[in-house]
C-alpha cells in the first residue's frame, strides 16, 4: 500500500508569505489545507486574487475561511487529519497598527496562535512551524541579531505577541514534545507584497508621481528578504531533522541596507526620482535590523537573492498587476 503524504495545514494563505509557501508546496505536489479569515487589514482584492491562483489547483489544494480565533471550526477541520504538519502564519501584522489597534494583535496572535497549538498538540502534528520576527530582538544593540541575543525588550505590541509566542511554543514542546519551529523574518518583501509595508507604498507612489513619506532621514538598516527565499526556507525548515523539540531560526538576507539606499535601488530600477517627504522616526521603529543567518545557512543551506534580483522582480510584478 502506498504511504500517506504529510499534509500540509497552512494558516494565513490568503496572505502576502503564506501565498507563496501554498504555491511551492503545490508546485511539489504536496496536499494542502489553507485557511484565512480575509480580513480587511489591507487590500481585500489582492487577497481573493492570490488564493484564486491556489485554487487553480483542484486536487491538492483545499481553502477554508476561517477564523483562527475559532476553535470550533478549526477542530472539525484538524480532527479529519492523519499525517499533517502545521505552518502557522495568520496573525496580525504591521507595526505601526499595533499603536492604534493593540486588540487585534491580542486576538489573532495570542488566542489564535494558542488555538492552532493547542490543536496541534490535541491531533499530534508532525510538526508545528511558525512566523516570529525580527521585531523581538527590540533594543538589542548587538548586530548582527543572533538567535541567542537578548529578546526581553521588545518596543511595540506586536514584537511582545511575537516573543510571546516563542515563549508559550517552548513550554508546549517542553511538556508535550510537540516538534517546534520559530522561524524569525526579516523584512520580506517580493510579488502579491503587503500594500502597508514600504517598499510596495515607495514603488506606488514613485510611479504615480506623489511624495513618499520617508522616517528618521532614511537612516533605517533594514536586512530586507525576498519573499520566495523565505517561502522556501519554511519548508526547508519544516524537514528540519535534528531531535530537538524547540528551535528558533532567523531567516534574513544578512545583507541590511540603508532605507535611503533602498529608495537610489528602485529609483534606478523605475528610472525616476522620488518625491521625498521626510519624517521623524515612529514611535515603536526599530532603528535596524540585521540577521546573524549563519545557524539557518549552515542546517539548511539556504540561498538569498540580491535586493536589486529581488526589487527587479517586484517592480515586475507591480507593473504587470496593477498597469495592466
Ligand atoms: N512580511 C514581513 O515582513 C514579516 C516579517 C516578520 C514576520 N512576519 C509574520 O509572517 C506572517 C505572515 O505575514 P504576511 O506578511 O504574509 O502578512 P499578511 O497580513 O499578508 O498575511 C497574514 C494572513 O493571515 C490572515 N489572518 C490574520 N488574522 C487572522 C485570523 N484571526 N484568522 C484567520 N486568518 C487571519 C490575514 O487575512 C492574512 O491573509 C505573520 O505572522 C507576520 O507577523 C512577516
């Protein structure tokens, strides 16, 4: 008899990561059950038009709109499943939002996140991945960020749900040996991006010839990381053999630019200049972020593109989604 394939039940698919994390998953014929709830956090339509390419495929792919804060419905979900791996990455994201709306950040990541672990625990998961960030290294001084520094002081809600979350993952895979990846993101960017981070609003307003608001001078060191190199460095990270229950991986570029520099990159490559708007920095904004990715490199030999690679692509699919 033929053996059972591991599903894979990826949480956020509608969104900007976990698109791309379906879309290789697919690619690989593996089965997949996404869910989402499609919130209104941004551009809803981007989001139906993601999953519509998932959907293209009939067979292996399989969406659900859920809430993650619904335990009900995701259990007579999870409960059907044999073999299965979880890649949680529905949450709230953005840091600046979490000034304004702290709630949304202490339901979807906190309630949410503990009802997928719990779940997970609950249907006994091959394996539990899921987003953290560089946000929790907060006032780390020390660069670049290594996965051993410090991560008690972080400087907004969302990087204290994300702390959180590594906390409460190791005490599950601390009592109930559930296999546990954290995987630490650093800036992602790529197509289907978020149209609330900066460079898909840089690139927008560039070429519609309005200002672009740029923080602290543009003195902001951001380790920006294309989209597929971390779609791909979550499923590498979910093969992840060694035997212990908890790890915590960076994936980052480990190349950090200046935000100024960033805007010199896409000015070249959209041939036009950007009207500058400059601000003060934001309350909760990490001043930089570097990634140490040497623990990642060496377990998973991973492989980053060239922010110019990565923007090329971007505006790419920028101009072909929205000029055509
Ligand atoms: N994009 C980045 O630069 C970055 C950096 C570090 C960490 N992360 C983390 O990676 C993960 C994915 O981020 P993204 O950039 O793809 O964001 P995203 O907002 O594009 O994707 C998140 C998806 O989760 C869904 N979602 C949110 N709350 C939900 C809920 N309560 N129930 C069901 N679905 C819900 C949203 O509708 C969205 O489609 C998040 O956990 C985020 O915090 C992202």
């Amino acid at each position: 008899m033929a053996k059972k394939k591991t599903v894979y039940f990826v949480t956020g698919c509608a969104g900007f990561i976990g698109f791309h994390v379906c879309k290789i998953l697919l690619e690989k014929n593996y089965k997949v059950i996404g869910i989402d709830n499609i919130n209104n956090y941004y551009d809803v339509d981007l989001k139906i038009n993601r999953l519509r390419i998932l959907k293209r495929n009939k067979i292996n792919f399989k969406f659900c709109k859920v809430d993650i804060c619904n335990f009900k419905k995701l259990e007579q979900i999870l409960i059907k499943l044999d073999k299965f791996k979880v890649i949680h990455l529905a949450a709230q994201a953005g840091v600046r939002y979490s000034l304004k709306y702290p709630k949304a950040y202490i339901r979807s990541n906190l309630l949410g996140f503990w009802n997928i672990l719990e779940l997970s625990k609950k249907y006994k998961a091959e394996h539990f991945i899921f987003a953290s960030s560089s946000s929790v290294y907060g006032e780390n001084k020390k660069i670049p960020f290594n996965e051993n520094d410090s991560t008690d002081n972080p400087i907004q809600l969302y990087a204290a749900t994300k702390k959180s979350n590594e906390v409460i993952g190791y005490s599950y895979s601390s009592l109930y040996k559930l296999k546990i990846t954290a995987l630490r993101f650093f800036t992602v960017y790529g197509p289907w991006g978020r149209p609330d981070m900066a460079i898909f609003k840089f690139t927008k307003n560039i070429i519609n010839n309005k200002p672009i608001d740029v923080y602290n001078k543009g003195n902001h060191y951001r380790d920006f990381t294309f989209v597929k190199d971390i779609a791909k460095g979550i499923i590498l990270a979910s093969f992840r053999k060694d035997k212990k229950n908890f790890q915590i991986f960076n994936i980052g570029n480990g190349k950090p630019v200046y935000l100024k520099k960033l805007i010199q990159i896409l000015e070249a490559i959209l041939k036009k200049k950007a009207v500058k708007n400059f601000l003060p920095i934001q309350k909760g904004d990490m001043k930089s972020t570097y990634a140490n990715t040497n623990k990642f490199n060496t377990t998973f030999k991973g492989k980053f593109v060239s922010l110019k690679t990565g923007l090329i692509e971007f505006v790419n699919w920028f101009r072909d989604y929205y000029e055509k």
